[in-house]
C-alpha cells in the first residue's frame, strides 16, 4: 500500500517538482496549507498520513531561518510524531557544515528532528541533503555558484530532477 504524504514547502523550488512527480507516480499528497507554527492545522494536516517529507525552508532572511527551519520544523516534527506518522523525510542541505546562517540553521533542524525520531517509538527519520541545485535559477543564486566555480572551488551540482528523484529513493518510494 502506497503511503499517504503530507508535503511541506510543495510551492518552493524542490516541493513543487517533488510533488509533481509523486502525483505522476500516483501517490495520494496533500500540500501542507497552514503556517508551521499552527499547531491545530498541523495536527489536522497530519492526520491519517504515514509519511512527511519536509521540504520548507527559508534561505534568505535571518530571523525567518531560525523561526522557519529550526522553530518550523520542530512544530512538523512533533506533531507528526503524535500523530503516528511512521516516516518523516527531512529535506537539509549538504551546506549544514558551513558557518552560513542558513547552513547552521538547517544543520540545527537536524539535530531537533533526529531527537524527536530518537524519542518516537514509531516514527523512522530520513534525512536528504541535496548538493548545489541547479534548474530554474535566476539571480544571487545562479550567480553565487558561478562565482564559486570561477573561484575553483570544488561544487558538487545537482539538478532538480536529479534531487527529486533522490528524494523519492530515500523515502522510500
């Protein structure tokens, strides 16, 4: 039996291609529709649904990373875990070992959503980092990356099929 699957962040850049294509594979996916600090609607979005895969993020404003990424995530991963939602797919990034504040911020998510799986007597923790994306990207983005390239600065890239289809192996599906 396929699972059902609670998506968070399923307007952004990895979410809405992930959740294109978990629809074209026929999974039943419901888009998260409520803020991360709403706990009510968490509770009700989480209900009756085996798998979460995590994919909001802030990676521009400071204060919205650590309210977003480490409160946020927080939120989703407790409620999920009281619902009894079996499998929780976390979408970090390979730069939570850089002194960024979006690398520190997703690298702290981390650390919450494994203790909350470590104290789950049900709920199995994934964790996905995808490297440099690329596909899509216009602005600071593009440009940061070139710049590291120019700079020889080793970039492991990743397009945005390539990352959701490593996301769908890691869950699982």
């Amino acid at each position: 039996m396929k699972p059902y699957i609670l998506l968070t962040g399923a307007s952004g850049f990895i979410g809405k291609p992930l959740m294109q294509a978990l629809v074209a594979h026929g999974y039943m996916v419901d888009p998260l529709r409520c803020r991360l600090h709403d706990e009510a609607a968490l509770e009700v979005a989480c209900q009756g649904k085996t798998m979460v895969i995590h994919c909001a993020g802030e990676i521009r404003n400071r204060a919205k990373m650590i309210d977003t990424n480490v409160r946020g995530t927080n939120n989703m991963g407790t409620t999920a875990a009281l619902e009894g939602v079996r499998i929780f797919v976390h979408i970090g990034t390979a730069s939570t070992r850089t002194h960024t504040d979006y690398g520190q911020s997703k690298a702290r998510a981390e650390e919450i959503i494994l203790a909350i799986g470590k104290s789950s007597a049900h709920m199995r923790v994934v964790i996905v980092r995808p490297p440099t994306l690329y596909g899509g990207m216009r602005g600071p983005k593009c440009w940061q990356g070139l710049k590291l390239l120019l700079m020889g600065r080793p970039l492991r890239l990743q397009s945005r099929e390539q990352c959701v289809a490593e996301i769908m192996r890691a869950a699982g599906l």
